[in-house]
C-alpha cells in the first residue's frame, strides 16, 4: 500500500521569500477552477444524480411537489457554485497604479458571504474582514468584496477560504502585507452533528507587516472588532 501514498507537494526550503502556505496551489486560487473545454456530466446526469438522493431518503419522485426539484437543486448548485468559472487574477488585475502617499492600510470590514463546507455540501456564512496595505496597485474597494464572493462560491473550509483570499491579494497586488480575518457559522454544526446554534469559527492569516508585526495585527484586529460594538 505504501506505493499508493502520494507525496505531498514538497516544500521548498529555498523558496523563503514565497509568502503562502505550501499547501495552496496558485492554479487554483488565480485561475478559474474550471476550464470552459472541461468535460464534466450533463445537466441531465446532474437532475438525475438529485432523484437518486430523493429517492435514497425514501421521497417519491413523482409526486408533484417534487416534479420539478431536480432541475431546481441543479439550477441552485450551478449559483452556489459559480465561484469554479470565474478568475480571482481577473478581479484584482483592474488596479488604480496611484496610492497618492497614502502609507497606512487599506481595511475593508463586514464583508459578508456564504460558502459551502466541503466535507457536508452544508452552508457556512458570516463575514470576511480584509486589509491591505498598497506599495503601489491599489484596487477598488468592492473587488474585495467581489474576490470574496468567488472563492466562498467553491466547496470550502473555512480555513481555505482565508488563506486563498490572503495569497490571492499577496500576489496580484504585492502588497506590503495582507490581513485576514473570516468569522462564520457552519450549519453542519449547528444543525446536525453536535447541533450547537452560534458558535462561531474565527480563522486569519497575516502576511508580510502584517505577519512580521504584532502591533499591525492587534491594530487590525482591534478596528474589526470595533465595527461590532
Ligand atoms: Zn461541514
């Protein structure tokens, strides 16, 4: 068996200067995820895969309420899951080259999204906080929010979902650093499984000033936090 086991992507120990976990792949957090001439099943397939699972949990799928579900959940999954065909790089690729002195960061809070867990296909929503602090591409404030948006519309964790928002601003915009804070609700926690209501999972990640520093950090963090008081 131990022939089966794949290495994982070695980690570069020379590569000091690439600021972003080993585990994250640019070609997935720059590029759309799926190539427009990639073959994947028909929407037929797809409706059909959905009356199996009604089937499995003891519906029958000819009656009329259920009639036209199939093509619903299929019609939900391909809004959910738009995220796989659209471009990260494409969104902060319009930059303004012109910071006009301004030094400090760039902090954009309550961003709010709604991802899938990739281990339930179950909801986690909350908000993203995110700050960058520009040398010279600063991009419009809402391509923050809309970069966001692509990467929560893909099966995630929570955990991902932080770190590929972070690498994607980290190397587009070469920023001095990138912070990132997500806080979500998992509904596979909060309605099965352990079944706990309003918990909330904090995740970050700091790059560059932002990692080197704790004060920038606790100044970040100290100004997300005020948004909620
Ligand atoms: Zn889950």
């Amino acid at each position: 068996m131990d022939a089966l086991i794949k290495p994982i992507r070695p980690s570069k120990p020379s590569d000091k200067q690439v600021d972003r976990p080993a585990e994250l792949d640019p070609a997935e957090f720059l590029a759309a995820a799926v190539r427009a001439d990639q073959p994947r099943p028909a929407r037929a397939e797809a409706e059909q895969a959905v009356k199996t699972l009604l089937a499995y949990i003891g519906e029958n799928t000819d009656r009329e309420g259920l009639l036209d579900t199939p093509r619903r959940v299929v019609e939900a999954f391909d809004e959910l899951y738009q995220g796989y065909h659209q471009c990260p790089a494409e969104v902060l690729d319009r930059t303004f080259g012109e910071t006009a002195g301004y030094d400090d960061f760039v902090l954009v809070r309550d961003i709010e999204f709604t991802s899938q867990c990739e281990h339930h296909m179950m909801p986690f929503y909350g908000k993203a906080h995110i700050a960058y602090t520009p040398v010279e591409r600063v991009v419009g404030l809402s391509k923050l929010a809309r970069l966001t948006d692509i990467f929560a519309r893909r099966l995630q964790t929570q955990e991902h979902l932080t770190a590929q928002i972070a690498a994607a601003i980290d190397e587009i915009l070469k920023p001095r650093g990138v912070a990132v804070l997500v806080e979500a609700e998992h509904t596979c926690m909060s309605v099965r499984g352990v079944a706990k209501h309003g918990a909330m999972t904090f995740t970050s990640r700091f790059t560059g000033m932002f990692r080197d520093n704790p004060a920038e950090q606790a100044r970040f963090l100290s100004l997300v936090r005020g948004s909620q008081r």
